[in-house]
C-alpha cells in the first residue's frame, strides 16, 4: 500500500469516526447519539420505504378500506344519527 492511499484511508477513517460522535437524532423525547441515532435513522427510512411500497401496491384497494374504516369509528363512536320510528 502506497503512502497516498494509506493517508486517504486514515483519512476517512478519521472522518467516519467524527460523524459517528457527531450525528445526534432528537424526536420528542427520544434522543440518540452516535451509532444508534444512525440506527434509528436507517430504521426509520427503510420503514418509510415498506409503507410507501405497500401503499403502491394497495392502492385499488385504498378507497374502499378507508370508507369502511370511517363507518367502524362512527359506529363505534355512536355517531350514527338515528332514525326515528
């Protein structure tokens, strides 16, 4: 290994290591710092990109959920006007 490249990759490393201290994740009250704030904020993308794959693949489907979905909560909530008899 050259000197040059010996120094480029001390040189990342050097880098790599100050992201790590660096990088800080604040949500709420939750507060992460170093390796697992970028854990979280991996985590976070990935889960981002299984809903929106779901979400494409449902989208037929989507309409008619959502519109059962409401009628459950009003019922459950006795939203419903009533009829008199």
């Amino acid at each position: 290994m050259s000197k040059k490249s010996a120094a480029f990759v001390k040189a990342l490393f050097k880098g790599m290591a100050r992201t790590q201290r660096e990088f800080t994740l604040e949500v709420g009250p939750v507060r992460a710092t170093g390796v697992p704030a970028i854990l979280l904020g991996v985590c976070g993308i990935v889960a981002a990109a299984g809903v929106a794959q779901f979400l494409g693949r449902s989208a037929g489907r989507l309409p008619e959920t959502l519109s059962e979905a409401k009628g459950l909560a009003q019922t459950l909530r006795g939203d419903r006007p009533r009829l008199n008899p």
